[in-house]
C-alpha cells in the first residue's frame, strides 16, 4: 500500500513537471506581455529594457529551469498584470473557487443521486421521463448560456438573487467565506446552480442506469423472494451497490469542478482561480498562467491520487498488490 | 428522494424571499469592463487605471468632462519668460493630501522626477523633460531639452504624490519587477483628490469615501459620498448587474445593447464621441511584401492602389451596419476635438468600385493580387467585424485578402516589433494631448528606434514631413505651429499613407437619477456629478 501511494506519488511529480514544460513552451504563442505593459509613448528602447529586466530574453530552456526553480520554493514571480506576487493572488482567490466548486459537488452529488434513483425506481412514470428529458438540456447547453438564463430570470427578471460577485465575505485567517452573511449566500445560489447543472445529469443519469442494471441483479431477485419490503430493496441493497462506480465519477469530476470553474466564474465575475487565469490570459499575463495550470495539474494528480486509495479501501479484491501493479 | 425534493424546493422557495438590496441614494455603484491595474500613478500609462487614480490623486493641469483643459493643483502656468525650454506653475494654496500633509512645490518636483524615472511607465510621455525646480513653496519651473509648446497637455495624467508619504513607505520609485515584490503604492493611495481610497480589492471591488477636506468642495458637487468600482468583464452580466439595479452606472456599453437599454424604463443612456480613431495601415515604403502573391513588387508601395483600397471601403456602411451608428467615418485619423482636425480635412471619398477598379488596373494590378490582414480580435469595439466588412470591400476591388484576426497580445507586437511583422493591419490610435503632433510623431515619422515613428510600421518614410513633426516641438509661435500642422496633413492625406475608417463613439448607461455625460478622455470624473436625494 505504502509502496503504492509512493509510486503513485512520483508519477504525480512527473506529470507535474510535464505540464510545466508544456505550458511553459505554449506561452510565446500567448503574445509579448511586455505590449500590454506599457504605455502607447514608449519606445522601442523601453520596451527592449523591460523585456530584459523581465528576463524574456533568455533562452527558453533557462527561463524553464529558472521557473523550476523558484516554483518549487513556492515562488511564482510578479504578475505582470497586477504587479503582485502571483502566491499571494492566488492566495487570495483559491477560497472564492474552492467554496464555489464544493458547494456545486455537493448539489450535484445530492440532488444527481436522488433523480437518478428516481428515476430507476419510476422509469416509466411522467414526472421521471420529463426529469430525464430536462437532464439532456443540461447536458447539451453551455454552461455559459445557462449561467445567462438564470441571471437574466433570478436577476434582472425577478431580482431575487444577485448578478455578479460573492456579495460580502467574511475573513477568517486567510480564508474567506461567503457563508456566513445573507449576500454571501444569495450570491453562491446562481453560480452553483450553473457550475453543478452539468455534473447533475451525468451523475443522475449514470445512477439511474446503474440501479436498474443492478435491479436485475439476482441478488435483489432473492431479496424479494425472502420477502424483504421494496423501499428496503432498494435503498438499502440496490443502492449501496449502485455507489461505488458513483464515487469515482463524482471524485474525478470534483477536480475537473474546481480546475474548469472558468467559464461560470467569467459569468458570474465570480473572484476565483478561473476569472484570474482568463484575464491573465488576455494579458499575456506568463507567471500567474503558468502558476494556475501547476495548480490544476495538482488537483488532478491529487484527485487520482485519491480516487485510487478509495477504490483499495473500498474493492477488497484489489488489495493484493499484484493486481495493482497491473 | 423525497427529501432530496423537499430541500430542492425550500432552496427555491427560500430563494422568493430574497431581495435585492436598495441602493444608499448616496453611493455610485460604477462598473465597467476591466479593473485599473495598479494604485501607482506612475506604473501604468493606460486609461483605465488613470480614470480611477484621478477620483484620487491630481494633477497639475487636467481637462474637463468637455476635453476643455483647466487648471487642477496648478492656478496658472506660463512659458518661463527667461527661458524658452522651460514652464513655470503656480501651484494652488491650502491644498493637503489625504493624510493631512500640505501640498507644496517639493511634492511637484518630487513627483515630475518620479515620473520621468526609469521605471515609470509615464516617461515616454515625458522623453524630452530634462527636470524640475523649486522657485518658492507655490512655483515650479519643468525644464525640457528644447521648447516644449505642448507640455502642460502632456501633464494631464501625470499625478501628484506625497512626497513624505513615498520616503516614509518606501515607493520612491515606481515598481520594479526585478525587485520581486509588490510596492506599498499598489494598493494604496495618498493624493489631493475629491476621493479618499477606502478598500482595494484588486479585480473584485474599490470603495472610495468622499474627502470633506477636498480643496474645491464648494465649488464642485462631488455628489457621490462613495463610489464602489467594480470590474465585470462579461458584457451580458454587466448589462444585467445594470438592469437588474446591482450597479448605478456601466461605463462600457456592449454597441448590440445600447438601443434596447436606451429604450428601458429607468435607464439613461448618453453618447458621446470617444478619443479613439480607427483605420488600415500597410507597407508601403518596402521593396516587396512577404505575405502577398506579386513577385518583386510592392503593390501597396502604389499610391493608386492606396487609393483605390481607400474608395473601396464604405465608411457609412461600417458605422451602420457594422457599428450599429456607434461610429462617426472619418477622413484622416483624428478625433474631431483635436488640434489640426478640420471639416475639409476629414472630407473622404464615396464607396465606387468601378473608379477603384480603374485604378487597380491602370497600377497594373488589374487581375488584383492577394495580401495578409491582420486584426485584433478582443480590442477595439466589433474590430474583428470591421475588418471583415473591409475584407469584403477589397475582394470587390480584386484584393483577395487572407484575415488573420487574434488576440491583443499577439496583434500588437506585430506592429510594434523592429522590423515590423505585417503589411496590412487595423490600429486604433489616441490622443491623450488632443493635438496633432501626438499623431505625427507616432505614426507618421521615420522610425527613428527611440521615440519617434514607434507605431508606424508602415515603412513610411518623407523627409520634408519629418523636419515638419520635428519643428513642431519646438515651434512655440502657435499660429505659425497650427500652419505647419494644417500642410502635414495635407501632405499625408494625398499620399494616404492609411484609410481612416471612424471614430469610435461611446456610449454610458446609468439609472435616471444620475446623469454623468460621457467624457471625452473616458475618464468620467464623479467630482462633477450631481446626486439626486
């Protein structure tokens, strides 16, 4: 297991080290950030000047290691943009993105679940086929379009929930949270109705095709010979079984969650990770890019992490190491 | 289930007892598409980051919501009588900073040397201003290398700071990144103006409290007791945040929602004309092109072809159809209100293929040629539309034109890169002095490789047009100056070194209880506007 989790963990480093390199390499094709840094009077000495206290006249392979090197001390440089250290911006904003992503999983999760289990048990019943017919709307709609319909029918329409930003936040150390006051909340309500639409219905209708693949089951047939109360059946026996391939999607999908929140964070001019790394990419914006695609290379080296120690705690089967080496 | 329903339907209905929160009759809620990028006035020489800094910090001369330049921190300002390459100011009396400090000369000598230093992004502005002297408490002379006719218009971003108040927190000098770590001046502020800087969330939320100390507080209406600054960079969200009464007043107005806010109940929308000129630039001095289909020849380097490119373009078609009337066509690239810019000037030809086509064919290039446009994409108001309208145009004139349209970041170098990178491209050109000369120098002069000729990439290159833009720095008899701006116009327009397309308009949406005009610079100033009780 220990021998495992290591294994695991080196091959997280080298993927880590990968992505760098290929985001690094991607970012001449972003622009010359030293065009959006200075004034339209400068001339072509200043701008020369500033490309060298930059140090973009180094040698690609340098600049590398020399990003390498300060990233592993944890230090990512200036943000051209907004003149701070890129550490700290991201400080700043993982909070706002991290609550909107938990709270979107978590409604996707809960209520995923839920209409997918309804479904199965009412799969020919009105109410489960319109759920299931709606489910396709989300699935086929930009989240873009749906975080517009629901601003322009909750906010501008019926002003009942806010257009744009976390409302009032409260600090606590370093973090910050919405949770706590009433505007906080009413602000959290559109964006993660927009960012756990699309895990809704894929988690809903991978449940319901779980639970009737595993209400044929002969278990559950002899389940219902000996007797045993359908509600019981279902909930207790069907269901439990029908989880287990859940988990693993709702796991990978948490750090896709978190690492693509971008679009309903643009929408909603929510302060997180993804409205930073689109208008760092507007900018040419190298150090605060780069830092940000580290960060969700990292969630996801995490995630698998994670969802791989899940599955030998929860599949005894694969605790045999030889099946893992596999 | 069941229950998972049940709290689904208590999230919504708890949801109808929401209400959006009323608006204090005294704050302005003001949203527009991207934050200022740093509190330091002398770090970044860009629009947005000067409109919020004056709200701020002053300046020694400004301009008014008109474009009218006023006197601001300085009560009069005159050329030195003993020395021709210098201006003296009288400062105005009895101003203090934010933290109590009065404003004196020392803080102008300080700040004019700040923003000519290494790091300041305001030095281009600024390349031929040599320093400034202290006469008395309330006089200062800036000296230039030569006659500077032009420098109090050149002034009117460059802030005022605290001269103790920069020793004391160390931001002497503007931000260097080399230094690795941010300054005390980027996210906080000590000026002179109407606006004390109260919190600074960079890209989230800037809350400015009304200073009651403000030197001209009976003079000006400074309505806003507070004005909250938030950026929205989705145009539909912050139409919506305007609509739906989150923000009072929405700066950059999506051109496709102007008509339908202008007809919304509540809603106040004011046009204007921006500071901003669009138009085509190509090569037209190299020997061959490198993106186009004719062998060891320049076509553009043809003033026929120029020519026949300029009558291709519709101009009211653009401003119509392409622009939606947000734009008024333009004859030479120059916004009306800037020095030089006449009615005749700005005259330009009606669209007519058939003349246009006669004159390809009389260049030799009546079977046309292929050539490469470049576009910024994320600009200028619909600038990608533009250029495929005026794909379209050359197309009907034998121009088959390959459009490349990117990003901002990518656009730019091209133009600004020694040796350029393009043969034809769209550029949007400002004029923050509001005189002609700022156009000459950039975009018509030789390039030089300093100052001169850093946006003319056009290969360009007229020797009497030059010594004309070079006299005009020094020439500090205005009438003989205005002379010499009027023939280099002349000169330039025959030779349609580019097509000027329009000047863009503005537009500003606001609810109906506050009325704030749009200003010529962009840059509205709060400190003028009324607030209903």
């Amino acid at each position: 297991m220990i021998a495992y989790i290591l294994r695991s963990l080196a091959q997280g480093v080298l993927v880590l080290l990968v992505v760098a390199f290929i985001a690094f390499s991607m970012f001449r094709f972003v622009g010359d950030p030293v065009a959006n840094m200075v004034g339209q009077e400068a001339s072509l000495q200043d701008r020369q000047e500033l490309r060298e206290r930059l140090g973009l006249e180094r040698p690609f392979p340098m600049q590398f290691v020399i990003f390498i090197g300060n990233a592993v001390q944890g230090d990512f440089g200036i943000s051209y943009r907004q003149a701070r250290p890129v550490s700290d911006l991201m400080r700043e904003r993982l909070p706002a993105t991290l609550e909107l992503a938990m709270l979107s999983a978590l409604f996707a999760t809960v209520a995923g679940v839920g209409l997918g289990v309804y479904a199965a048990i009412r799969r020919d019943g009105f109410l489960a086929n319109t759920v299931m017919t709606v489910s396709l709307v989300g699935v086929s709609l930009p989240t873009f379009l749906i975080g517009i319909g629901l601003i322009y029918i909750f906010a501008v329409e019926l002003r009942w929930l806010p257009s744009f930003g976390r409302g009032q936040t409260v600090a606590i150390g370093w973090w910050t949270t919405g949770l706590l006051t009433e505007s906080g909340l009413k602000s959290l309500v559109l964006p993660v109705l927009t960012l756990g639409f699309f895990q809704l219905t894929l988690i809903m209708r991978l449940v319901r095709s779980e639970m009737l693949e595993v209400m044929r089951a002969d278990f559950i047939r002899f389940a219902r010979a000996r007797g045993i109360p359908e509600r019981t059946i279902e909930f207790r026996h069907a269901l439990r079984n029908t989880l287990i391939p859940v988990v693993t999607i709702a796991g990978l999908q948490l750090g896709s969650i978190i690492a693509f929140a971008i679009v309903t964070e643009t929408v909603f001019q929510w302060p997180g990770l993804g409205s930073l790394f689109v208008q760092a990419v507007q900018f040419a914006d190298v150090p605060v890019m780069a830092a940000y695609l580290v960060f969700v290379a990292t969630v996801f080296v995490i995630m698998n992490l994670l969802v791989d120690i899940t599955y030998v705690v929860l599949d005894p089967r694969l605790r045999g190491g030889r099946t893992l080496a596999k | 289930m069941s229950a998972t329903r049940t709290t689904l339907a208590a999230v919504l209905l708890g949801a109808t007892f929401f209400t959006a929160a009323s608006a204090d009759a005294q704050t302005l809620r003001w949203a527009r598409v991207g934050d200022a990028l740093t509190m330091d006035p002398h770090a970044q020489n860009e629009g947005p980051t000067h409109a919020l800094n004056h709200h701020i910090y002053e300046t020694l001369v400004g301009r008014d919501q008109a474009g009218e330049m006023i006197g601001v921190l300085a009560t009069d300002w005159r050329i030195d009588p003993e020395n021709e390459n210098a201006w003296i100011f009288d400062l105005r009396e009895g101003v203090s900073f934010h933290n109590g400090n009065p404003f004196t000369a020392d803080d102008v000598v300080f700040s004019i040397e700040r923003a000519t230093s290494p790091t300041s992004d305001m030095k281009g502005l600024h390349s031929t201003v040599t320093g400034a002297e202290k006469i008395d408490d309330y006089t200062v002379r800036i000296v230039s290398s030569g006659p500077n006719p032009l420098l109090p218009n050149n002034l009117t971003n460059t802030f005022i700071m605290d001269e103790e108040w920069s020793v004391e927190n160390d931001v002497v000098e503007p931000q260097d990144f080399d230094a690795g770590q941010e300054t005390y001046a980027v996210r906080n502020a000590n000026g002179t103006g109407p606006y004390v800087l109260a919190a600074r969330e960079a890209e989230v939320r800037t809350v400015m409290r009304r200073n009651e100390d403000y030197w001209a507080i009976d003079e000006l209406p400074v309505g806003p007791a507070e004005i909250v600054y938030t950026p929205i960079s989705e145009a539909a969200t912050r139409v919506a945040a305007l609509l739906s009464g989150e923000v009072d007043f929405v700066q950059d107005v999506p051109v496709q929602d102007i008509e339908r806010l202008s007809n919304e109940p509540g809603i106040r929308v004011n046009l204007g004309v921006e500071n901003r000129t669009i138009f085509f630039g190509m090569d037209v001095g190299s020997d061959d092109l490198d993106t186009d289909d004719v062998e060891g020849a320049n076509p553009f380097a043809d003033l026929r072809v120029r020519e026949a490119m300029n009558m291709a373009i519709n101009r009211e078609g653009i401003a119509q159809v392409v622009m939606r009337g947000q734009a008024m066509p333009a004859g030479i690239i120059s916004p009306p209100f800037v020095n030089g810019w006449t009615e005749e000037l700005n005259a330009y030809p009606e669209p007519d293929i058939a003349a246009a086509r006669a004159l390809m064919a009389e260049a030799g290039y009546a079977d046309g040629f292929t050539a490469t446009m470049h576009c910024p994409n994320d600009r200028y108001l619909n600038d990608e539309a533009i250029c495929q309208a005026a794909v379209g145009a050359f197309g009907q004139i034998g121009i088959d034109v390959n459009l490349v349209s990117q990003s901002r970041s990518l656009h730019f170098p091209l133009i600004s890169q020694e040796p350029p990178q393009t043969d034809l491209y769209l550029l949007g050109w400002g004029v923050p002095t509001f005189d002609s000369e700022y156009i000459f120098s950039f975009l018509y002069h030789t390039r030089d490789g300093a100052s001169l000729g850093t946006w003319n990439p056009t290969e360009y290159s007229n020797p009497e047009v030059d010594a004309m833009i070079q006299s005009l720095a020094s020439e500090t008899d205005i009438a003989a100056r205005d002379a010499t701006i009027a023939k280099i116009w002349e000169q330039v327009k025959a030779d349609t070194v580019y097509i000027p397309l329009h000047t863009q308009m503005l537009a500003y949406a606001m609810r109906e209880s506050v009325d704030i005009p749009v200003d010529a610079e962009n840059q509205p100033k709060m400190k003028y506007i009324e607030m209903a009780e």
